[in-house]
C-alpha cells in the first residue's frame, strides 16, 4: 500500500471515528405521571423533551410518564439502580418505602408554607443524597415540591376532626400516621386511580395539591376542600451514577445547573398554581390555569393549624425517626441537627 493510499485510508478511518464520538448522548428519562397536573405538562416535559436546548450538552432524552411506561411510581429508587432508566423524576412520598430517609425532607406538619419547604429541605437534601449514592446507585440533583396537601372530601366536612371514621387516601406513611392520629384510616393508593375510587366511595377522602387535584378530576367527586398545608409532597431528579460518570466533568457541570434552574423554577411555579388551583376548585375569580369548579372551602380553624404543627413532635418524628433509624442509624441524630435545629427541637 502506498503511502498516500494509506494516509487516505487513515483520515478517512479518523473521520468516522470523530463522527462516532460526535453522537450525542441520550438519557432515558422516567417522567412524572401523564396527568399529575401543570408542572409535568409544563415544565418537566418541555425541559426533557428538549434536553440538549435546556442543558447546554449534546444530548437528547427519551422522555416517558411513569404511568405509561408501566411502572408503579413506588419503584424510581429501584429503576435508577437497575440502569434502565438514566434520570427519574422522583416522587418522594411513593418511593419512601424503599428509602425512609426522603419523608425526613417534608415531615406533616413540617412544611406548612413554600419558605419553611425551601429551608428544611436545603437543610436535609445532601443526608439523602449520600443515601441514594450509597444504596441505589444514584445521585439526587435537585428537589421541588408538587404544593401544599389539602384535604378533598366527598361528605361535607367541617375541619380535620370530621375525618374521624373517614377513609382518606394518602401519599406517604406520614400522612398515613397523621390521619390515623384523627381516627381516620389511611389507604396508599396509586394517584391514577383516585378519582375513581372518591367517586364509588372506595375512599371518603384523598390528600393531594389543589393544582393536581384540579387536572385530575377531584372535584367532580367531592364536596369540600380543606385549604390546610400538611406537608409540600417532595419530588425529585436523580440520575444513575454509572450515567452521570460518562459525562465530562464540564458536561456534569452543565446538567446539574440546568437541573437547578429547572427546580427553582418550579418552586416558583407551584406556588402560583396552588393560588390558581385553589380558585378554580371553589369557583373563584381569577382562574385562569385550571378547569373551574364549586367546592365548599372548609374554614381553617386555629384548632386545625395547632394540631398540625404539633403533629411534626408528636407523629411524624417519632414515628418515621423509628422507620428511618432501622436501615440508618445516623438518620434522627442529623435530623435534629439540621432541620431540629432550626425548629429548636
């Protein structure tokens, strides 16, 4: 062979090499549920769909809902460490069961407002984040909250004492251990299937954020909403280790400040849809980002508001400290070193 035939066939062989590292990458990416409300539709799709725009790297994402690739929302922990998905969008209150130290982020009674949220979970979120490394393989890049838990009823009630004897459907085992405090019983329950166990009377009532509550149907089959915040239902986006360790470390750098705005643009944006949702849901003025409907708001009695701020001493610290302490010895004590300090527990 020559050596201009050889040095030809050399650049040649080095140009589809240049081509084959030029490929893009692509992220497999499990969504939030198709119809979970106005930040999956309007903030997380958008973001993925157009990865490479949003995050400033060559990539593209192949973006599905949890509910329509067929995943029990209870399994993002275990997805993430399996590899088959790269970035899931975590529903902290659904996949708890497998990692107990994600409720310490948004206790009942802990997060009755958007400020306090944003405080403790800045508090606790790296205590998570060296758990999910350890145990699943996966790094949290940043968290975000749906919105304040509200109460939607099918019989009319009048305050969180009516819920005695009530069947009430919730997120987390916080929630749970909180309602069964009232004499209620709580049911786990998928969020899919919610509106239609209210309507045939399989649950008496369910606690999610009035924006999903909205997108979903709630009110077509209750009567009453009580506009009392339980806790902020905290979400997330991790990524698999082994995924996040072939990107370049200036590539590292771009996801992650991508992922930051992403969240902190949704904090804002779950703070104008619960003011919105709410609106909409009692049929008032303006309502301009959901469907308009004609709940009865429950008043919010003092009684109310003191029994869910001691419900964080009382219930949920005990109880999920208990849960958390079992697989992470070291779980309450940084707890009270964070976030207890700041509530000067």
């Amino acid at each position: 062979m020559s050596y201009r035939v050889l040095t030809a066939t050399l650049t040649t062989a080095l140009l589809f090499s240049s081509a084959a590292l030029a490929e893009p990458t692509t992220f497999k990416v499990l969504g939030q549920p198709a119809g979970s409300g106005l930040i999956a539709q309007n903030k997380e799709k958008p973001f993925f769909e157009a990865m490479g725009e949003s995050t400033g790297l060559d990539a593209t994402a192949q973006y599905i809902p949890v509910d329509v690739a067929g995943v029990p929302d209870s399994d993002g922990l275990r997805v993430l460490k399996s590899g088959l998905f790269d970035i899931v969008s975590i529903r902290g209150p659904q996949v708890s069961r497998d990692e107990p130290s994600i409720l310490g982020l948004d206790l009942i009674g802990l997060n009755t407002s958007f400020e306090a949220g944003r405080k403790h979970m800045d508090a606790f979120v790296g205590t998570v984040d060296a758990r999910l490394q350890k145990q699943f393989n996966a790094k949290l890049l940043g968290v975000w909250p749906a919105g304040p838990q509200v109460v939607f009823c099918k019989p009319e009630i009048n305050g969180l004492e009516d819920l005695k004897g009530l069947k009430v459907r919730v997120g987390d085992q916080s929630a749970a251990n909180f309602v069964s405090g009232l004499g209620a019983t709580g049911v786990p329950m998928p969020f899919g299937e919610v509106q239609q166990s209210l309507t045939r009377g399989v649950v008496d009532c369910a606690i999610t954020g009035p924006a999903s509550a909205n997108s979903a149907g709630w009110p077509e089959a209750t009567t009453t909403v009580l506009p009392i915040a339980l806790q902020l239902a905290v979400n997330g986006y991790a990524i698999n280790l082994d995924k996040w360790e072939t990107l370049s470390s200036e590539d590292q750098e771009k996801l992650q400040a991508s992922i930051t705005t992403l969240t902190d643009d949704i904090w804002a944006y779950s703070e104008e849809l619960f003011i919105d949702a709410m609106n909409c849901n009692t049929g008032q003025e303006p309502c301009e980002l959901g469907k308009p409907y004609n709940l009865k708001a429950a008043p919010v009695t003092d009684a109310d508001i003191a029994t869910v701020a001691a419900a964080v001493g009382k219930v949920s610290l005990p109880v999920w400290a208990e849960q958390c302490n079992a697989v992470f010895p070291e779980c309450e004590k940084i707890w009270r070193e964070t976030i207890g300090v700041q509530l000067g527990l």
